[in-house]
C-alpha cells in the first residue's frame, strides 16, 4: 500500500461538490481530512488530505483530481 499526503486547492465551482468523497470511492482509496478551510463567501477552499491505496490508484487519482481543475501539491510529513 501507498500513502500520500496532499494540499488540494478547489476551484469555486467544486467547493460544494463531494470531490473526497468521490475520489474515495472511485479510486478505492481510504481519505483522511488533516486539515482543511471552505469559505464559500469568497469562494475558495483548499485541504489537507491523507489518501492510501495502491501507487496506480492514487496515480489515477491525482489524474482525476487535477482533471477536475483542482490544484493538487504533494506533501512531505515535514509540512504539516
């Protein structure tokens, strides 16, 4: 098993969408929230995401994610 801890940035149009959830679901991935700060007054939100699973589906995970116009930065243990 992979494990990977990430800074997700969400654009105004997702951050009312259940973007963790589903990139759980679809990727088999477990998600776990460290951190996290939605302002949907100014429209903007970012996350501190824990996610494991296998190296392909965290791959493809990250694919789906950027795909969907998140803005996604790997992190060391060192940064949060």
């Amino acid at each position: 098993m992979a494990k990977g801890k990430f800074h997700l940035t969400f654009p105004e149009q997702l951050i009312r969408e259940p973007v963790i959830y589903s990139v759980g679901q679809r990727f088999s991935l477990v998600t776990n929230i460290r951190r996290a700060n939605v302002d949907p007054e100014e429209g903007h939100g970012w996350v501190i995401l824990e996610m494991e699973g296998t190296e392909e589906n965290l791959a493809d995970a990250i694919a789906w994610l950027l795909d969907q116009g998140v803005e996604v930065e790997r992190l060391t243990d060192e940064a949060t």
